[in-house]
C-alpha cells in the first residue's frame, strides 16, 4: 500500500494509540465521552442486582422469625446460626457487599458534574 493510500485510512493503521498519545499531549484539553443511557443502563442492572438479593434476605428473615432460636432468628449478625445448614443470611450478605459498593461508587462517577475548560 502506498503512503498516499495510508493516509486516505490512517485510522487503520494510528487508530486509538495515537489518538490517546494526542489526547495526552496537552494539559488544557481533554474529552472523553460521557455514556449516559449505558451508565443508567449499568446502574439498573446493579439496582436490579442488589434488589433481588434483598428479597432473597427478606425471605430468610420472615422464615427465621417463625422459627425457633437455634434453627434462626432475626436477631444480631453475631448470633446468627451461621453454620446452620440452609442458612443463606451471611452468603447473601457476602454477596451484597461488592454489588453495593460498585453501585455506590458507579452512581457517584455518574453524577458526576461534566468538567469544562474555562481559558
């Protein structure tokens, strides 16, 4: 291919590392695309996530109140049975813990305000 031809379709042969290395180059400028309806998107999977096993957790603790204290009980974490058979209460919680922490950070990235340049 001709120099002349490569450059008619630089993009295929520069593509996204030189488009980085000149987005990097100057302090004053810098853009990036804000991803609105797949952030929203991403953060309603999460909600949606966090949702279900909320009610999986609702679940246990109106089958535990019902129950005698050493098969469960919707008391303190500490006394929870935890290795009684059938207990998902901790899994449940293990598992809440990252979905709610990426939800908690993405949605703050998201609300972010969009920064511009005042020169």
């Amino acid at each position: 291919m001709s120099e002349e031809e490569k450059h008619e379709v630089a993009w295929q042969y520069y593509g996204y590392p030189a488009l980085s290395e000149w987005m990097a180059s100057a302090n004053d400028f810098f853009l990036l695309r804000r991803f609105s309806p797949l952030q929203v998107r991403c953060l309603l999977y999460l909600q949606n996530q966090i949702a279900v096993k909320g009610k999986e957790l609702e679940g246990w603790d109106t089958f535990a109140k019902c129950q005698a204290p050493e098969k469960g009980s919707s008391g303190w974490i500490d006394n929870d049975p935890e290795a009684l058979a059938g207990n998902p209460r901790p899994r449940i919680l293990k598992e809440l813990l990252p979905l709610l922490k990426d939800y908690s950070e993405f949605s703050r990235v998201c609300r972010a305000p969009v920064q511009t340049s005042t020169n």
